[in-house]
C-alpha cells in the first residue's frame, strides 16, 4: 500500500510540473502579461519533493545506487559482503542527511524563510524534501541489511546478467 501511495505521489508531482511548465510556455508565447514569477519556482519544488520520494522505492526493490556489472564479476561471497558495506554506506549516508536536513529546516523555520517571489512560499516545505526523503529511505536500508546478513538467499539475492540487462 506504501509503494502505491509514494508512486502516485510522485506521478502527481510529475504531472503538476509538466503542467506548471506547459503554463509558463503557453503564457509566455501567448498572454505574457499574466506570466507569474513564482511557476518555475513551484517546477523546482515539485520536481524536487518527486525526486526525494523516489529513494524508499528505489532502496526497497534494490535499483539504488549501486555498480551492477562490478558485482556481476564477483564471486557470491564477494558480492555478498560488498552489498552488505555498500548498504551500510548508503545508511550512513541516509541518516546523515536526514539529521542534517531536520536540523535546515527547524533553522528554516525559526529564520521564517520564504521565497523570493511574490508567492512567499515557506522554503522550510521545500528544504523537507531532502531530510523527508532520506528518512523514507532509513527502513528500506536497515530490512536489506537484515535480510543480507541474516536472510541471504544465493538464488534470489545476488546480481545475475538479467539484473544488469534491467538496469540499462
């Protein structure tokens, strides 16, 4: 139920990016003068929250950052013990950002930041992108990591050729 929700979320943030773009286009040929300063800003905003959320899912279904043909290339319990470390990284990685990405937007918040544009959008809601979406990203890391040291499955776990091929 998690990963529909995300993917929806990410398809709508999508679709109002496009749609903010398509707006800006269309008006900036054909009625300039209700061009708004703020839709590009809202692009971004979008986009950017899309992009965050996509990181949980990409963790959670192994397509994550990760050097494919290098572990295709080594034996089982090589690739075994480098996925183990490259997880351990990419946790490290997560909490760190997500740490430090709370700590930007309580500072936001307590600066009471906005936008520069006439919108004066709050930025501490578009700086929670990155802390929101690394934080999304801690489970899917710590359930890897738990199922390669205590649940490892040669058969279904290590990276074959199709992976690679699915990858491209």
């Amino acid at each position: 139920m998690l990963e529909k929700f995300e993917n929806a979320l990410m398809a709508l943030l999508a679709v109002l990016s496009l749609g903010l773009v398509s707006t800006e286009v269309a008006l900036r040929y054909f009625f300039p003068r209700y061009l708004t300063d703020y839709g590009m800003e809202f692009t971004i905003y979008f986009t950017v929250w899309a992009i965050f959320l996509a990181g949980g899912p990409l963790v959670r279904e192994g397509r994550h950052v990760r050097a494919d043909i290098l572990l295709l290339l080594l034996p089982p319990v090589a690739q075994r013990v480098l996925e183990i470390v490259a997880l351990l990284v990419g946790l490290a990685f997560a909490v760190t950002l997500s740490w430090y990405g709370w700590q930007m937007v309580l500072s936001s918040i307590d600066l009471g930041e906005k936008s520069e544009s006439s919108a004066k959008f709050p930025l501490y809601l578009y700086y929670m992108a990155l802390p929101f979406g690394t934080t999304l990203m801690i489970p899917p890391f710590l359930y890897r990591l738990y199922l390669y040291i205590f649940r490892f499955d040669a058969s279904t776990m290590l990276v074959t050729a199709d992976h690679v091929a699915r990858d491209k």
